[in-house]
C-alpha cells in the first residue's frame, strides 16, 4: 500500500493588503505506510500529557518551538518523501483567483503528477490519498476527487482511492500539517529554520507562478 498525506499553508484569499498570504502551499508526504508517522503523533501527545491534561490535534500554527522541532526531526528519520508547489498569489491569473476551488485541483494535479513521474508504482499496487478536509460543501467534495482520480487514470494508469478525512481521525494527517508549515514558513516568513529539518526528505519543491 502507498499513502499520499495532502495538507496545504496559507490561504486562496487574494487580499493581499488586507491580511491574506503571499503564498499558498500545497504539500505531499508520500510513505509506503502510516503507522510511523502515527506513532510520531501519539508519542508527541504521550509528552505533552506530562505538562497538559488535555491535548488535543496537533497544529503546527500553534505548537510551541520544541514541539515542532520534536515531530519534525522525527519526520527525518522516517521513510517518507515530500513534494510541495508553491504558489505566488501575485502571479496567479485574475480567472484564476475567482475559481479558488478549481486552482486548488489544478495544482493538486500537477503536485500528484510529478510525483507519479518521480516515483513510479506499478498499475496494480493501490495508492490511498489522505486529504485534510477543507471544504464543507459536499459538491466540491465530489469534483476534486473525481477531477484527481480521471486525471491519475488517463495519465499514469493508476487507481487512486482518496478519502477525505479530519486530522482527528487519521493522525498522519497532522505529520502532513507540519511538513506544510514548515515549507510555508520559508516562503512566508523567510525562515527555513523548520525547513532545514526536512530538507533531506523533499525530492521536488516548485514555485508554480515565479
């Protein structure tokens, strides 16, 4: 089994004088299986538990320094690999910018397709994309699992299942938000201190709008 963790930094927002992101970060955390990377989660939450009661999902935006370098180390250690795009909100197209959820999927795709370009995988090994869930609206739902699936299908011959779930229930998913963050912060912020922890792990990190 391949597992294809998605989270993304940032915001579509294009309200760039009124608080909105320069960048918006889709990430991939590609690993051959989950479990190590749930095993970083809970072993995190074992740690807190000794300063906190209650601990609740794990958000990288409101970690504190230590723990983020805690799961990010460990992310280091395991066998996983990592693509990012990064996109320039002040070079995206002005149709663009209206059709948030349309950008999004375009650029999902083309993350997932140099992924499969870089890592190939044989047509009858199953892949499972793990998704943060980020849309309310089932429709759109709907669309960006069928938009990625026919995509997959007609270009690698691959079958991807995607479930799209909350970091609650599928704690890789919040390994995934800390990746993303990290390489969001870079381009934010101009500080590569979290991502100098995972340097060695990322095989593609594009700029989609230079």
């Amino acid at each position: 089994m391949h597992y294809i963790l998605l989270d993304e930094s940032g915001d579509l927002g294009f309200k760039l004088q009124r608080g909105s992101s320069k960048f918006f970060v889709i990430t991939i955390l590609f690993t051959k299986s989950k479990r190590p990377l749930e095993k970083v989660v809970r072993s995190v939450h074992r740690g807190l538990r000794k300063k906190f009661k209650k601990v609740g999902v794990l958000h990288a935006y409101q970690e504190t320094a230590i723990t983020k370098t805690r799961v990010l180390q460990q992310v280091a250690l395991k066998d996983c690999l990592i693509l990012a795009i990064i996109v320039n909100k002040q070079k995206v197209y002005t149709k663009l910018q209206d059709e948030k959820a349309v950008l999004y999927n375009y650029v999902t795709n083309i993350l997932l397709d140099r992924l499969f370009n870089q890592k190939p995988i044989p047509p009858d090994q199953p892949i499972t994309m793990l998704a943060s869930r980020r849309e309310t609206k089932k429709l759109l739902n709907e669309n960006f699992k069928n938009y990625l699936q026919s995509k997959i299908a007609n270009n690698h011959k691959l079958k991807l299942s995607i479930e799209i779930a909350s970091p609650s229930k599928e704690q890789a998913l919040q390994i995934a938000d800390f990746v993303s963050w990290a390489i969001f912060r870079k381009y934010e912020k101009g500080d590569d201190t979290y991502y100098n922890l995972i340097k060695s792990k990322i095989i593609e990190e594009a700029s989609l709008f230079p």
